[in-house]
C-alpha cells in the first residue's frame, strides 16, 4: 500500500478539500457542492488535496553561547 502525503490516516475537513476555495479571511470556505461551509466540515464529494495543507511552524530554536560548550 503505498503512503499518502501527511499518513494515510487523514480525516475529511474541507480546509483541504479540492472542492473548497478559502475565503479571503480564512474563517470558511466556498465549496462548489455546498455553498459556504466551515473549515472542518465534510461531505460525501470530499477529494484529497495535499497542496491545500499548510504547514506547521518550526519551533523557536534556543540561542546558545560559546561558554555553555567550553569544558574546563
């Protein structure tokens, strides 16, 4: 079984549906079968689309200074 981009075990959300288009403030979406939803409904036409997703933001690294490496 070959793997999806993000797992196989995706749950439906129209955010990243390839039906759905976000709104400009980004608090719903216009899907072509239902009219204006929320980002996390589903309907039976959901189709995959893993170039909707966003990703995550890296965590902040810690900064760190010569004197913490230093051995004496």
């Amino acid at each position: 079984m070959r793997r999806k981009l993000y797992g196989n075990k995706i749950e439906p959300a129209c955010e990243y549906c390839a039906n759905g288009r976000t709104t400009a403030d980004e608090t719903s979406v216009l899907c072509e079968r239902r009219g204006v939803v929320p980002l996390y409904y589903s309907c039976n036409k959901f189709k995959y689309d893993p170039l909707r997703r966003k990703p995550r933001r890296s965590p902040v690294m810690k900064t760190y200074s010569d004197d913490e490496f230093r051995i004496e």
